[in-house]
C-alpha cells in the first residue's frame, strides 16, 4: 500500500510543479479550459503515471479517477482565482488532489483510520505543546517585550507580523531539536541567529538594541526549552500509565 502511494504522490509532485513551465501556469489562467498547456499538463501526468506503475493497466481505473478529478480541480482553481486569496486557493487546491490520491489508494488497498491514535493522551499532548510553543509563547512574548519601544525598530521597516512568525518558527524548532535529542543543533540555530541580526546591532546607536535582541532571544529559546522538556517528562509518564 505504501509504495502504490508513494508513486501516486511522487506523479502528483512531478506533474504539477517538477514537470510544469510556468509559461503553461500563464497560458492556462489567460485561457482557462482552451488552453493547450492545460492539456499537455495532464498528458504529462498520465505519462509520469503510466512510467511509475510500470504500465500495469489494472489500475486504469484509478488513474482515469485522478486524471479526470485533476482536470476539473486545475479548471475550477483557474476560475477562482480572481475570488479566493492565492494562498487559500492553493491550499485548497493540493488538499483537494491528495484527498482524491488517498481515496484511489483506498480503492485498491483498503485501510482503517485509527482516529482513537488521533485522540490519544500522547498526540493531545503534542498539540497542547506545539500550540503552547507557537500562539500561546506568542502572546507571552509580546506582553513581555511590549514594555520597550526603541525608535530603530519601525513598524514600516519590516514586513507585517514577520517578528511574530519569526520567533514562532524559532520556538517550533527549538522544541523540535528537543524532542529528537538534538541539543547540539539549538546552538546551530543561536549562532545563525546572531549573524543574521549581526548587522543591525552593528548600526544601533547604542546598546538598547543588543539588549531588546538578547532578551527577546533569550525569552523565546526559554519558553521553547521548557516546554520541549515538559513535553519529554510528561511523555515519560503516559508511556508509564502514571
């Protein structure tokens, strides 16, 4: 089952972004259904299809699912792109493709969802953590830096919420390197970190900045650490069943 998934994706990823000019992306949104790159693009699938399962035309059916629900999804993405943010559109665009790969992976090899996994006391305690590292660390962080304006940090200088995005990607990998024992790669990240904000300390006027930037640094590493270890010990007791 795994490896008739595999292809099924591996044909999706060459297909649709690999194998796809982006003279064809520009031709079909100008032309929507009459476009000839909207063809030759599923021609190019049903190629890639046909190569990864070896020819084996017992699943002709299932590649037929895929062409024919490709066709009618990029048709659909084309007609609301004036409507939908890109974003979103693409989004929902991928999502609606692998839903119909895994019902064509369903069709020939039934499997059983173990939602009870899903709802597990282990997975709960992930999400908890991994929201508590991202939106929650967030809202910490902002109470907590919120006392100091400096004047070198404008608002119009820097691209909108990206201070906010940033320290969450920071604290998810942080808690990361946690989870896999990594500890090594948390000082990886540190001294990647200082260079790149190297140049802005070199231009502050005074040592205000250094400050707000240690600070700031040090106050995310330490939420993301603490809940990375708390999500270790805590770990430790459900697999024990404490």
């Amino acid at each position: 089952m795994i490896g008739f998934a595999l292809k099924l994706l591996l044909a999706h990823i060459l297909g649709d972004f690999v194998l796809q000019p982006d003279r064809w992306i520009l031709e079909k949104r100008k032309k929507k259904q009459r476009a000839t790159a909207l063809y030759l693009h599923l021609g190019v699938h049903t190629l890639v299809l046909l190569i990864l399962l070896q020819f084996n035309f017992k699943y002709w059916l299932g590649m037929a699912v895929i062409l024919v629900s490709h066709f009618l999804i990029d048709l659909a993405k084309l007609y609301l792109e004036n409507s939908i943010k890109n974003g979103w559109l693409f989004l929902f665009d991928q999502l609606a493709h692998l839903l119909v790969i895994l019902w064509v992976v369903y069709l020939y090899h039934p499997f059983l969802v173990d939602t009870a996994a899903l709802f597990s006391p282990a997975s709960l305690l992930l999400l908890f953590c991994i929201f508590s590292v991202t939106s929650v660390s967030a809202i910490l962080m902002r109470l907590a830096m919120g006392r100091w304006q400096l004047p070198e940090d404008k608002e119009q200088d820097s691209l909108p919420k990206a201070g906010k995005y940033i320290g969450m990607l920071e604290r998810l990998l942080v808690f990361g390197f946690i989870v896999l024992q990594q500890w090594a790669a948390i000082g990886w990240l540190i001294a990647a970190k200082s260079i790149l904000r190297f140049s802005d300390l070199s231009r502050a006027k005074d040592r205000k900045l250094t400050e707000y930037v240690l600070i700031g640094t040090f106050c995310s590493f330490g939420l993301a650490i603490t809940i990375g270890l708390l999500y270790l010990f805590f770990l430790d007791q459900i697999k024990f069943g404490m």
